[in-house]
C-alpha cells in the first residue's frame, strides 16, 4: 500500500513582537495582528499539528509519532525530532541564545537543546540580523551584559532574502524586525533570553535568562563571515543540500518543470514556501506543509515550486 502524505494544519502563537503577514503572505487564518510563529510541522506540547486529512485525519503528530512507528522508519527518538516555523516578526525579537542537549536536559527537565537554522523568506532593504557577539572572554562577555554595554557586545550582521544561517547552541541571536523566515530546529522550546529592549507586556518586562544564557554562551564567538550564506540561484529542479548536522539535513528544491527523486529518508518534510503545483496527482501550494513517510516512493512534482525540505541523518 502506498503511504499517504502527511498534510498538517498549523498551530500559530501570538507574540510582542508578531504582526499579521501569515495571513496576508500565506493566507493563514490567524488569531490576531500579533501573530508571531506558525508552528508548521510541529509535535511538541506547546504547538501539537493535527493531521489534515485522510486515514489518520484528525490525529496529532505526537500520536501518530507514537502510534504508527514506521511512518517514520521505526526510529529510537522518544519524540518527533524536529520543529519547523515561519517566523513573522514586526518587530525585533529579544536577543537570545540556547542551550545544547546536555545543558537543557540537566536544567530545563529533560528538554531537548535547540539547533536552528533560518531560510530569510522575505526582509527590507539593507536589513541585519543579531549572530554572535564580541566578547573575548567569559569575564567580558559577563561584564558587559551586567553593565548593559548592548552596543558593544551584541553583533549585526547584514542579510537578504534567500540567505541561509545555522544557529548552533551558545550563539547569540535575534531576528530584527521586518524579517519572515522559515525556521528549522530541533523539537525544543527553550530559548534564554538575554536581553528584551526593556520592553513590557502588559505593565511587566518579560523574564530574563541572564545567569542560564552566560553559561552556554559560546566565548569567543565564531567569525562573523561563518555564519550567513546565500541560497538563491541554486539549481533548479533538484534538492540543493543547505545544511547536514547532528539533528537534521536541509535542503531547497526549485520546481520549474517536471521532477522525481526517491524518498530515501526516514521521512522528509516539505514547505511550500512559493507557488503552486502538484505532488503524485495531490495539488499543493504556498502555506501548505506536509511529511513525506519512511517508504513513500518515488516523488513526483509539477509546476512552479518553492520547497524547503528536512530529515533527520
């Protein structure tokens, strides 16, 4: 029997700094112009994505995870490893770092650390975006965040649409506003604010991670030139490896005429990120997220296409 595609429908949370482009870019009916993060493919407790449609119509990722094994090659992982966002930010997020497994599953109750890499779907002219910092020392790094020297510490680097940016644990990070970015990560919901522009939500400033953050932070960090690259102008009609790490592979595939490709992968997931057309005889289109399964065959695809696809190794 031939697997089904797993189309998934989104959970989305409000954020301080959300805005409302997930409906007008992608169509989304979200529950307010403060909508931040589209939680896309996700079985985390926080954000669970419920099957769309078909036989297991109805049923959360994280019980299909548990409950059908081999949609996912039988793998040992106690959860669904991985997190996929699209990120709307109007405003700036707070600058931020994570933790690595060991960290977070000492102090954050068995969590997962949180790798994370950004595709930059859409950003103004002459945008940046907070990648490490310029401390040199563990001392440094902690003076200057008791002394609140943001300026000094903190480092911009500039980006455009279809750049590509792997965020490892214990690098500083924060996405500026007027970015959307998809955003792949390990399944986790830990994030160590460092600091949050003073700012206040309903009356009270947002908790702060300050002792946690200056434990995992990586010191020095690595060289700024490392961390952006661009995925534009990639070939088309074929997966262009972005990344391969310890918890997930990426990849960008451009469809401008017919492709087929063998799902070799304890599963793939698929974001429409641009266009429209079909995938073995099933229409699909931007907004729209789906898990190929462990087995599913040969893919078929048609049209005009944008996808940003992961697995697991």
């Amino acid at each position: 029997m031939t697997r089904p595609i797993l189309f998934l429908n989104p959970a989305f949370k409000q954020m301080i700094w959300g805005g409302s482009r997930l409906k007008a870019e992608f169509g989304y009916e979200i529950p307010g112009d403060k909508t931040g993060e589209c939680w896309a493919v996700s079985a985390h407790p926080n954000g669970d994505c419920v099957i769309k449609e078909g036989i297991y119509e109805g049923k959360t990722l994280s019980q299909l995870w548990k409950e059908e094994p081999g949609l996912f090659g039988n793998s040992d992982l106690d959860r669904f490893p991985l997190l996929i966002k699209i990120i709307d930010a109007k405003d700036d997020l707070s600058i931020q770092v994570h933790p690595d497994d060991d960290y977070a599953k000492e102090h954050e109750n068995g969590s997962l650390g949180k790798t994370e890499c950004w595709y930059i779907l859409d950003c103004p002219k002459g945008a940046s975006l907070v990648v490490g910092h310029n401390a040199g020392s563990k001392e440094e790094l902690e003076e200057m965040i008791h002394q609140s020297k943001w300026s000094e510490l903190i480092r911009e680097v500039p980006v455009k649409k279809g750049d590509f940016i792997q965020i490892d644990p214990g690098t500083v990070h924060a996405i500026k506003g007027g970015l959307m970015i998809l955003e792949t990560q390990q399944n986790s919901d830990i994030t160590y604010r460092v600091y949050d522009y003073d700012r206040l939500t309903d009356g009270k400033k947002r908790q702060l991670h300050v002792e946690q953050s200056i434990d995992v932070i990586t010191v020095p960090a690595p060289s700024a030139a490392d961390s952006v690259r661009s995925a534009l102008d990639l070939p088309e009609n074929t997966l262009n490896e972005l990344i391969t790490c310890d918890y997930y592979k990426v990849w960008k595939l451009e469809v401008t005429e017919s492709v087929s490709f063998e799902q070799t992968h304890p599963f793939m997931v698929m974001s429409v990120i641009e266009g429209e057309g079909m995938i073995n005889g099933q229409e699909i289109k931007k907004g729209d997220h789906f898990i190929l399964p462990h087995g599913f065959g040969t893919v078929d695809m048609q049209g005009k296409i944008t996808v940003i696809a992961s697995s697991v190794q």
